[in-house]
C-alpha cells in the first residue's frame, strides 16, 4: 500500500513539473510540438509572457517554491503526503499565473487587430505609403500593437520593410497577425490599392470572430470556477481537520492515509484537466511561419 501511495505522489510530482516546463509524456504528445527543441519553446513561452528569465531560472524558482510551500505544509501538518501535494500545487502556481498573463497579452494583441486594420485602411486611403502607414501605426495605433510597429520602424532602417515586417511577424506569434501581415506584404508588391477592401473585410470579420469567442469564455466562467473550487476545497478542508485535530493527522501519517491523500490528489488533478479539455475552445494553428514557408 505504501508503495502504491508512493508511485501515486511521484506520478503527481512527475505530470506537474511536465506541466509546468511545458514537457508532456511521449504518448501524449502531438507530432506538432516534436519539431522545436524543448527549450526553446519554453524560452518563446516565457518571451510571450512578458518574463525576462532563463528557461532554468524559471525551473529553479518554481521547484524552490513547491520546496518551501511543502517545507511550511509539513511544519504545520506533520503529514508528508500532504505536503507533496501541497507542493505540487506550489509548482504549478507560477506557470499557471505566467500562463494566464501571456494568455491576456496575446489577446490584448488580437482584440486590437480590429481598430489597427481601420486605422491603416484610413491612413492608404489618405494617399499614405504602406512603409508610413505601418510606421505611424506605432505612434497613434492601439496601445498594444504600438511597441510591435515602433520595433518595425527601427528595424526597417537597416534591414529592408519585408524582412522587419516578418520579424515582427515571429514576435507576434498568432494566426491573427500571420493573415494581416501576410496582405500587408502583398500591399508592398502590388500596391495598396489593391488590399484596402480585403483588409475591410479581414476588420470585420476578425471583431466578429473575436466577439463570439468572448461570449462563450463569459457563458464558461461559472463553470470553470465551481471545477477550480470542487478540486480545491477537499484540500482545504482536509488542512484545516489535520492541522487542528491529532487523531486526523495520525491517521494520514500511515500508508492508507497516504494512498487516500495520492489517488484524491490523481483524480482532483484528473478532473481538472477533463473540465479544461472539454471547455477549451478551439485553437487556429499558425500556419504562416517562416519554417512553414521553407
């Protein structure tokens, strides 16, 4: 039994710090991700997030956190099964948190496309050049696409208005941005005349699309919150009963109190992850990308 609780914790350690490294068992893997190194999908990870950290200065807080969160857990407790838990969540806390924030800059960006596509549909129509209507994009275009095409302006000085362009295109890194530079290229060989109704459509057809996403993450909000709170509340529960009564904490500190604590942390992990699978919205895959093209 204590060996079944034991491979239990372990497994739970195993598929959190996956998780977390964004490392996930072969047989789960999509033939997609196996293309790009390990690491450097970590590194683009966190570039996106907004984190100025190495790949294993990342790791190395993480693990230092679900040490000390297990460390202070057991020095209330007295239960070691406990602990690891406690410590598994302490290690998915900072990815979850750097998850969520790439998650809100990236949609930041794509809400913005709408207004950035009017905006430069306005300044072609006023006789502007594609190059002078990308440039000012950075000076008066919405706030979080205005870093982007000042970087576009900078680069375009040294290394052509297509090669920075494209550049800003990997930094940008959504299907969103793919399909609106990739007209904008073409509005460089072929006049921008000749895209100004196609981006009026592409503008309207993204804040549509954008619309309905938000309507049905708003419809799952309720949900997702009473699954968080459903696999949360038995742990604080159970906290709360071995912190303050012995005869609880004596009995978790055995082998079948460890095999309770592993197969309740397997199934709440479990279930978690079926709740997210099945209200996870579909996902437009880059297709546009330079490794693409060649």
């Amino acid at each position: 039994m204590k060996l079944l609780a034991g491979l239990s914790a372990g497994l739970f350690v195993y598929l959190s710090l996956g998780a977390l490294v964004g490392i996930t068992p072969r047989f789960l893997e999509r033939s997609t991700s196996r293309t790009q190194p390990r690491r450097h999908r970590t590194r683009e990870w966190l570039r996106q997030a907004g984190v100025d950290v190495t790949p294993s200065q990342f790791i190395a807080v993480s693990i230092g956190l679900a040490a000390s969160v297990s460390l202070v857990v057991q020095a209330v407790t007295g239960v070691a099964p406990f602990a690891l838990v406690a410590g598994g969540l302490g290690l998915w806390l900072p990815r979850s948190f750097y998850g969520r924030r790439r998650a809100a800059l990236e949609r930041e960006r794509i809400d913005a496309w709408p207004d950035a596509l009017r905006d430069l549909i306005a300044h072609l129509r006023s006789s502007m050049s594609v190059h002078a209507a990308l440039v000012e994009l950075g000076t008066s275009g919405p706030l979080a696409l205005r870093p982007h095409f000042n970087r576009y302006a900078g680069l375009a000085a040294t290394l052509g208005q297509r090669t920075s362009l494209q550049i800003v295109r990997e930094e940008l890194a959504d299907p969103v941005s793919d399909r609106v530079i990739e007209i904008i290229l073409v509005a460089f060989e072929q006049g921008p005349a000749v895209v100004i109704d196609v981006l009026g459509d592409l503008a309207a057809a993204t804040a549509g699309d954008l619309a309905l996403r938000d309507d049905i993450r708003t419809a799952q909000l309720e949900i997702k919150i009473e699954a968080r709170g459903a696999a949360i509340m038995p742990f604080a529960v159970l906290f709360l009963l071995i912190a303050t009564s012995n005869e609880y904490a004596a009995f978790y500190r055995t082998g079948a109190g460890w095999l309770v604590i592993g197969l309740g942390g397997l199934l709440c992990m479990g279930g978690l992850v079926t709740i997210n699978r099945l209200g996870r919205l579909p996902v437009e895959h880059r297709i546009l990308t330079s490794a693409g093209q060649r």
